[in-house]
C-alpha cells in the first residue's frame, strides 16, 4: 500500500506537469502512456508476489488515467485485458468478463492485434475456469476462444502467445480425458519452452506433463515434474503458485507411499495460501487432509477437515468437486447416508 500511494502521487505530479505545459509542443498522449505503461509493470510484480488486491487498485488507477480526454485507448485496453484476467485469477469470473470484452472491442477498433490475442484467450480462461471451479462454465466454447487467441498470436508470430494458447488447448483436452492428444499439444509447447526459454509457460507445461505421468503410475517422472515447478516457482519468484505446487507434491508423495512427507506440503500448502492471501486453494488442501485421514480411518480428524473444506468454500463462494466430496463424506461419518 506505502509504494502504491507514492506512486499515485507521482502520477499526480506529473499529471501536473502535464497540464502546466499545456501550452508547449508535450505530447500529452505519449505521457499518459508512459504512466500508464509503468503501472502495468508493477501490477505484473504484484501478480508475481501474489499481491492482488494491490494489483487490481493500481490497474483501476491506471484505466481511470487512461481514459482522461487526450489518453491512450491502447493502454486503456492493455489495463483492463490486465485487469479482467486477474480478477480471473482471483474467481471474479462475472466481474472479469465484461471488462475483457471491452478491452477486446477497443483493440480491435485500433486494430492492436496483440492485445485481440490476449483478449480472446484471457476470455477463453474464463469459461475454462468457470467450468473447472464452479460447474457452470464451457470447456468447449474455452477452447474455441483459445483456438481463435491462437490463429491470432500465430498470424502476428507471437511465439509466447501462441505457447500459452497450445498449452491451453492441451489442458481442455487432457480434462476431457484425451490424454494422448494434450500430451500432443504440451510437446509443442515444449519446443517452444526450449527454444524461447519462457519460465512461466515451462512452468504449466511441465505441471500438466507431471499430472499425466501420475495418471499413468510414473510416479518418479511426477515427482521430477513437481520439483521442477517448485524449483521454476523460486527462479522467477512466483509465490502466488507455490500453495498448488505444495499441494501437487503432497499428492505424488502420498502415491509413493510417504505418508509423513505428502501431509507436512499439505500443511505447507495452507500456510502458504495464508500468508500470501491466496485462499481459493485453501479448500483443496483441506479436503486432501481430510481424505488422507479418511483412508486412515481417523474419522475425528476427517470429519474436522471435511467441515473446515466446507466452509472456507462457502466463505470464497466456491462449489467445487472438493466441496461435493466433503459433504457426501460428513454424511457418511455421521451416519446420515
């Protein structure tokens, strides 16, 4: 909050400043960009920090400078595809997409091709995470979105962008149960990964690599996959991944049968979502507490972390399998099926 008001005060100034050469030859339009462009590149280091809120305040300020009489309808659209994907990631899913879809008719009105990509794949987001969190999303309208967010990215040579938008093909259809085609599509984003060196699109690609080899029983390969996200996270500082990563290596652990060491990156996973505020996946590690101790026959213990899943679910607004789960398992030890 203390940069945040310094910065706010900087934008002041030299808003200022702005207005007390009016009278000369300042290109206005060129100084709100500037600002505008120092405010997305912050709100992209507290994303990495996990510091949302701050993120999203400083991206309204941003749009609000934005959209003064001579701003910058690029960085305007530019802020809210920011905007409209964070609140994404935070699950504001009904907040997000009418802010994506005005960033995506004003760059196509200016014709930023770039910014139409991230829109459209950011859109895509939307309904694929609707669906994998609340039930009531599109998996097939998602991957129609990123398909379009592809032949975009593709055109324009946006090899990052077109990585992101592969990855996210792959990950529809590895969630449809087509394993073999997603691993198709992740090893063109490894290519990718390899020849570019983009960390953060390593980072997903070999999550969901590890995700497959656990399906399949290649549990030592899971466990490198989720070593090598933990290891990545670290390397670029991406705090606001480290509760599912924990969470992940919690899970491939309790498969190789180490049951101390899965249970301490459970804990881990929590500790981590409340130190950093990143409470949405507080109820998966919850519910895999409470499995783990259901398997254990520890129905006390159980039933604790089954109500507490419930709850903090109930407090996000969250209906999720981890929910249904919870509640079909306090029915049981209670007697009440």
């Amino acid at each position: 909050m203390f940069f945040i008001r310094i910065l706010i005060s900087i934008v002041l100034i030299q808003l200022f400043e702005i207005g007390s050469y009016a009278q000369t030859n300042y290109d206005l339009s060129q100084q709100y960009e500037s600002l505008c462009q120092e405010i997305y590149k912050t709100t992209k280091l507290y994303e990495l920090r996990g510091r949302w809120d701050d993120a999203i305040r400083l991206l309204k300020i941003g749009i609000e400078i934005s959209q003064e009489k001579e701003g910058n309808r690029r960085s305007e659209a530019t802020l809210k595809s920011r905007l409209g994907n964070i609140l994404r990631l935070q699950r504001h899913f009904d907040e997000a997409l009418p802010i994506l879809l005005e960033a995506k008719t004003i760059a196509e009105s200016i014709d930023d091709q770039k910014i139409v990509g991230d829109c459209l794949f950011y859109i895509g987001y939307v309904y694929d995470h609707k669906q994998l969190f609340n039930g009531d999303g599109d998996y097939n309208r998602a991957k129609d979105y990123y398909e379009q967010s592809l032949a975009v990215r593709e055109s324009i040579g946006d090899q990052r962008g077109i990585g992101f938008s592969l990855f996210r093909i792959g990950r529809i259809l590895e969630m449809q149960g087509d394993d073999e085609a997603a691993m198709s599509y992740y090893k063109r984003v490894q290519k990718i990964v390899d020849q570019q060196n983009f960390r953060v699109l390593a980072n997903y690609v070999y999550a969901h690599q590890g995700f497959i080899s656990e399906r399949e029983g290649n549990l030592d390969d899971a466990l490198m996959y989720a070593q090598l996200v933990l290891a990545i996270n670290r390397e670029i500082g991406f705090k606001s991944d480290d509760p599912l990563s924990y969470l992940n290596l919690g899970r491939v652990y309790l498969k190789r049968g180490q049951r101390d060491t899965a249970l301490s990156y459970y804990f881990k996973s929590i500790e981590t979502a409340q130190e950093i505020g990143a409470r949405r996946s507080l109820p998966w590690s919850f519910h895999s507490i409470a499995d783990l101790y259901y398997q254990e026959s520890n129905t006390d213990s159980a039933l604790c972390y089954y109500e507490k899943t419930v709850r903090v679910a109930r407090e996000l607004g969250v209906n999720n399998s981890a929910v249904t789960s919870s509640l079909s398992k306090i029915r049981a030890i209670k007697g009440e099926d």
